[in-house]
C-alpha cells in the first residue's frame, strides 16, 4: 500500500477551487493544524491558487493577528465562511465586513453535531437549538452580512413542536490533527489537550469522497498503536503531514498536564502546585465572580464560559471546591483546573476528555444544571447578543447550545463598557465615570439568547453585573439587587436604554463581596441554602 506520508506542500496540493474546506482547532492553537495552513496560505500567496473556498468551523481559531483562521484572511482564497466564533481572527471579520466573503454562523456544537450527521449521510441536524436566535431562518439565518443570501437551516414541526434542520453540504477536504501516526495512518490524539470535532470532520469527508488531510507531531513504526489509541482509524485517512514542531498550543511547546497525561503521584503533585491565588488585583471581575458563585450547588453541573465567568471557575478553584461540582467545557474536558485568555478550551489534569460533539449532545439534552456566560448586551425582554458587536462578526461559538439547554443560566459581565472607571475592595462599589457604551438597550443588535425561549423553557435565568443584579420574568428583566455604594438611578437606572421592573424587595448585597479579601460568604460549602436548579 502506498506511503500516505507527504508533505505539507504535496498535501495542500490536494485542495483544488471552489472545495469546502473543514477545520478544527480552538484559540491560543487548540489542536489547530498550523503546519497545513501556513502551507495552503504560502501556495496561494505564490500561485493565486486554490481560489474560492469555502471554510468552515465550529470553534474560533488563531491568535487574533497571523496564526489560524487569518491564514485564510486573504480576497479571492476563500469565497464564504461558516464560523462558530470569529474574533481570533480580526483579518477576517475586517473580510466579512467588507463584503468580500459571505459570511455565516453556527452555533459551535450544531457545527459539529452536522459535520457528524453528514459524516453519517443523514438529512441534516434536527434540532431545538437555534429557535428564536440569529440562526433561526425567521431572524436572520446565520447570515452576517450582505454578501450572505441562503439560510443554514429551515423551520421543521415534528408532533406539533417547532425544530431547526440545519442543511448538510458536501466537505471536499478535512483539515485535521492528531499527536501521532504509525506507518499504516493510524491516528491518535494521545497528547493532545483536547478531541474537538476531529473525528467528526474526519468522518464528514469521508462520506462526501473528499480528502483527510491529518497533520501530526510523530511518526511511529507499525503496531506502536494500540486499537484503543486509535481515534481514527487509517481507512478515514488520505494523507499524513508530520510538524515536528507542532506544539500544544502557540504558548507551550508540551505539558503532559495539559494532554491529561499524568496519574498517580504525579498528577496530584501538579494539581497541588495549581492551587494558587489570583494575580490579579481585586477589581469589579472577582465582585461579580463571588455573586455569581453563590449560585452553585454540591453536585452542580457547570459550564463556564469566557471572560467575567472563567474568574468564577478561578475563584471555586482557589476556595478549594473544585470536586464539589462537575465542571464542563464545551471543548469535551471535564474537571481540571482551567484556563482563561487565550489559553480558554485547555484544563489543567482534566478528569475526562470527550469528543465535542459528544459533549454538545450531553448539553442538548439537559445535562447541565448551570452554565456562566458573559454578555455583550441584554435588552427589557431578556434577550442576549454576543455574536455581533460593534458591527463586527464574533459569532456564538458554543453560547447558543449551552445558553439555550442549562437549567440555569447566569449572565457574568459588567455593567457598561467603554471608559468605565470603578474602584472597589472595602466593601462598596465606586463609579468613578460612566461608560460611553451602553450594554443594557433597548432592543439587542442580534438575538443569541432568546428571552422567550428561556421563558418557555422554563430556565431560570439571572443577569449578574458589578452594579446590579436582574432575573427573567413573564415581564420581562427585573431588578433585586443592588451593589453597596451604588446609586440606584445615577449609576444604573439612567445608565440603562430601557426601565426594569423592580422586585417587590431590592436586596443590597452583602459588603463581603466587594472587599479584597475573600470571607467564603455564600461559598459552594454553604450550598444548603442555594436553591437547586
């Protein structure tokens, strides 16, 4: 059987015009296939060739300047892009706001969970996730520009309920990555700090005929594999391109604590030396996170997300409190200590390591009790943008699937944006100016978060700032809480594009969290007194 080892340049050579391309990968180099894109972006630079792609992935992919999804970023190299999460890459919403490309969104795990389904030669996802967001075809399809003209999915009833069915499309090549391969093409993932949608996008390709295409850091000899190392099997493969270089992520070259790689005495020697407290100064993030924290409960599911929320997965983490609930990210990893900026996706000494695809099916069926996530803006009926903002493209990357299927969902941000001066630490809240940037309107730019699907739903849902604190209702968002030090209309109410209502008692809350140091005031051991989701 012939070699399937080539080059990176005798690979890409494979990609010809007007192919859809499949990618995977995370931020900060999440199991990103550096080596094939550089090597696809350097042959185009060249020859002007392959032109007019169409690119799709799940999840957000660079490092906000060269790497990733801007290795595509060029006019005429690619024609449409479907992306789960668009702000690694500043090249290309600049592409997407210019008209240059059509470009769309999906929620991250839909993303996934089609390539799979076509993977499989079924009609498509079928699916709650989506309804009454920027993806359902009745508010915008997933079209983010002018230069977009179809919709990603139609609107389908089965038994009398409403359902999304997200439209397959062929995938002429699968850009993917693994650690190793042996001579036969047998791939594994052994030192990978995730599994993404790899087999996935690997499986989509080969249904449609097209092209594996899978870069790794080792080449092995034949049976050096065991079968259950394998995460994809040599028939699914067309051809290999090993990087030497490949790293874990763009930051770190290997860390066997990231690839889940360590046991034993090893492993709690490195979750010990973990256990450390914020660098950071105390500022309005580490208020919100303690707010946010009372929240949770023993034996909680929990899903953080990325910004004001991962300083709660910190705070838990510091607390000690970590194997009191079960904590989630949509990337597959459970457990671990995790990483934020542009590390968010990696876990240190995660406990499990899960196909994504897998882990958005577990979320779609209700398996999380709470998911914390951040906020662009909410408007009066409780709705939620984080996919487009400041007439950028960010898309929602695994928002939309998490947000809409939690039993709680809780909204982590500050309160404005934009020259915003706060002080705090001595047990009040200080706004020294107002933002210029208003995050509570009247009406949101792009519905990612429906309101009054979560009322249907029955979620319960809070909306957690610095200043105040807010909850769904039939009515629409309503205040109960206030910060100390806050003056209720200077610095929230005329602050606001839209008039909540008020809860019958609008609580103050407690001094504790907002002075530097952390009492453990309705920490997760007091959780007998949270109400359970």
């Amino acid at each position: 059987m012939q070699s399937k080892f080539l080059s990176a340049e005798a690979a890409v050579a494979m990609i010809q015009n007007s192919d859809t391309l499949a990618l995977m990968g995370g931020g900060g180099g999440l199991m990103e296939a550096s080596c094939l894109f550089q090597a696809l972006e350097k042959r185009f630079l060249s020859t002007a060739q392959p032109r007019d792609l169409t690119v799709v992935h799940a999840l957000g992919i660079g490092d906000k300047k060269d790497r990733g999804m801007s290795c595509f970023a060029h006019e005429g190299l690619v024609r449409k892009v479907i992306g789960g999460h668009w702000v690694w890459s500043p090249r290309m919403q600049q592409l997407a706001r210019d008209e240059k490309i059509a470009a769309y969104i999906l929620p991250g795990g839909v993303s996934s969970q089609l390539l799979r389904e076509i993977g499989a030669g079924r009609p498509g996802l079928i699916t709650h996730v989506g309804l009454g967001t920027v993806c359902d075809p009745r508010h915008g399809g997933g079209r983010m520009n002018a230069s977009a003209d179809a919709d990603l999915a139609e609107l389908i009833t089965i038994d009398g309920r409403e359902y999304l069915r997200y439209i397959p499309y062929v995938v002429n090549v699968a850009l993917v990555r693994g650690s190793a391969a042996d001579e036969d093409g047998n791939i594994s993932f052994e030192q990978e700090a995730a599994n993404l949608d790899a087999t996935a996008i690997a499986l989509a390709a080969r249904a449609c005929r097209g092209k594996v295409i899978v870069q790794v850091r080792e080449r092995l000899p034949r049976g050096a594999l065991s079968a259950r190392q394998v995460r994809i099997p040599a028939a699914w493969v067309d051809a290999i391109v090993v990087d030497p270089e490949q790293r874990t992520s763009y930051a770190v070259a290997y860390d066997p604590a990231l690839t889940g790689e360590l046991v034993g005495a090893a492993r709690r020697e490195a979750e010990a030396s973990q256990v450390r407290q914020s660098d950071e100064p105390f500022t309005e993030r580490q208020a919100v996170a303690r707010r946010a924290a009372c929240e949770l409960f023993e034996g909680a599911v929990v899903n953080y997300g990325v910004g004001v929320p991962d300083a709660v997965a910190r705070l838990v983490a510091q607390r000690g409190e970590l194997d009191r609930i079960y904590q989630t990210i949509e990337h597959g990893t459970y457990g671990g200590s995790l990483l934020d900026g542009e590390l968010f996706g990696f876990a240190r000494n995660a406990s499990a390591m899960l196909d994504a695809p897998t882990q958005f099916d577990f979320y779609a069926g209700g398996g999380l009790d709470i998911a914390m996530l951040g906020f662009g803006q909410i408007d009066a009926q409780g709705n939620v943008n984080v996919s487009r903002l400041g007439g950028l493209t960010v898309g929602p990357g695994g928002f939309i699937d998490i947000a809409q299927n939690a039993r709680k969902v809780i909204f982590c941000g500050t309160f404005g944006a934009k020259g915003v001066e706060l002080e705090t630490g001595d047990g009040r809240m200080h706004v020294k100016r107002q933002g210029s940037v208003k995050k509570l309107v009247s009406e949101v730019d792009q519905v990612t978060f429906s309101g009054a699907q979560a009322l249907e739903r029955a979620q319960k849902v809070l909306y957690l700032t610095e200043r105040a604190s807010f909850r769904l209702t039939p009515d629409g968002v309503e205040l109960f809480e206030i910060a100390p030090g806050v003056d209720l209309q200077r610095d929230v109410i005329d602050q606001m594009d839209f008039t909540p209502r008020f809860a019958s008692t609008v609580t103050v809350m407690p001094q504790s969290y907002f002075r530097t140091q952390d009492d453990h005031f309705g920490a997760l051991r007091n959780a007998s007194v949270i109400e359970k989701a």
